[in-house]
C-alpha cells in the first residue's frame, strides 16, 4: 500500500490554485497514486451547509462567528473524509486548510493568531498537512484575477487592504514552518507555475 499523504493547497483568492489542482489530479492519475479530492469549507454534507453560510449569508457574520464556523468545518472533514483516505493509503489533496484560517481570520480579520493555532489543533486533532504548496500572488494580479470573476462571495467581496493581510499573513506562516510550506511563485503563467509545482511534487512524493 502507498503512503497516503495529506496535502494542502494555499493562496488569496485569485492565486489560481483550482487550476493547479486539476493538474495535480492528472499527476496522480499518470503516476497511478489512488487520491481523494476535498476543500475547505465544504468537503461534503454538513460541511456544504456551513460553506453556503460561510460565503453568502447576506447579514452580518462576527469574525468569531466566522472562525467558529470555518473550524467546525476542518473537524468534520478531518474526521469524516481526510483521515480515513490517508488510513487507507490515499494522497488526500485539499483546497485549503488551517492557514487560512490564520491568514483570514488572524492576519486579515486581525483575531489572536495564537488562539487560533490552539483552536486549529483542536480541529484537526493534531494532524498538520504533510506538504503545503503556498501559490504566493502580487495583491494587484490576484484582485484582478477575481475582479473578473462574475459574482464574488463575501469574503473575495473584501478590499485590496484585506487581501494585501491575507498575503502578509501566509509569507509569515510560510518562514515559520518552510519544511512543510512550499511558496509557488503564483503571478506566472499556469505553465510556469506548473513546472515549479510538478518540481515540488516529484521531490516530495517520489513516484516511480
Ligand atoms: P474558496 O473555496 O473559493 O477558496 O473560498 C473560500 C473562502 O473562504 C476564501 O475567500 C478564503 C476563505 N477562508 C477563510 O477566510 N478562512 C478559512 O479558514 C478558510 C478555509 C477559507
């Protein structure tokens, strides 16, 4: 049985991480590794319900509120769809993680970042992603990125000052744990920026 790993993708809206992962997918089908798809929020069930209020309820969230729901989100999908894909030997790949939440709600919303490591411990029982690949992108390029997107969810809604936050607040996990956290120069072209994932995967999950 393969050793499943448990990877993040990371990055402000508009960083171009949903393409990468299409061709994430299409390495693990090439090299034959069984994988499991899932996002945060919203993996499946409860976790589709809490994403629905995450990005589009219409009145006023608190940003506690808004961390609270986030985390209920990671514990259902830690304990429901990540940790029994990696007990059965899957690379688990997932859209988002725990750093958002620190980026987000810490960096950006400016909530405790240190009760929000604590809080996040909780949520994931303890289990950190074995590989992180951060799509790091210039404020600028990523708003304008989502500037074209037709109908922009509540938190992409936010200002250039929020994002610039979020982007701050990444580089700074990134330099405290650069074992795990890989930082993909994301303002590049999707072939560029492939060529420098495909790098990082072919180094961390040596397949055959
Ligand atoms: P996405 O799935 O389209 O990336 O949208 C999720 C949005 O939620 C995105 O704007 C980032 C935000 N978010 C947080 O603010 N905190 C979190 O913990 C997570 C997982 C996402």
């Amino acid at each position: 049985m393969t050793k499943g790993l448990f990877i993040t993708l990371e990055g402000a809206d508009g960083s171009g991480k949903t393409t990468q992962m299409e061709r994430i997918i299409e390495y693990f089908q090439k090299n034959n590794l069984p994988y499991l798809v899932t996002k945060e929020p919203g993996g499946v069930g409860v976790g589709e319900k809490i994403r629905e209020i995450l990005l589009n309820h219409k009145g006023p969230v608190s940003s506690r509120c808004e961390m609270f729901l986030y985390l209920a989100d990671r514990a259902q999908n830690i304990d429901v769809i990540v940790q029994p894909a990696i007990a059965e030997g899957k690379m688990v790949l997932c859209d988002r993680h725990a750093d958002s939440t620190v980026a987000y709600q810490g960096y950006a919303r400016g909530l405790d970042v240190e009760q929000i490591n604590m809080l996040n411990n909780i949520a994931t029982a303890g289990r950190k992603p074995d590989l992180t690949l951060l799509f790091d992108v210039e404020t600028s390029v990523a708003m304008q990125r989502v500037g074209n997107r037709a109908e922009k969810d509540r938190l992409e809604s936010e200002g250039a000052v929020f994002h610039a936050k979020v982007r701050q607040g990444y580089l700074a996990i990134a330099q405290k744990e650069p074992e795990r956290i890989k930082i993909v120069d994301a303002n590049l072209s999707v072939e560029e920026v492939w060529t420098q994932v495909k790098r990082i995967l072919d180094s961390e999950i040596n397949p055959l």
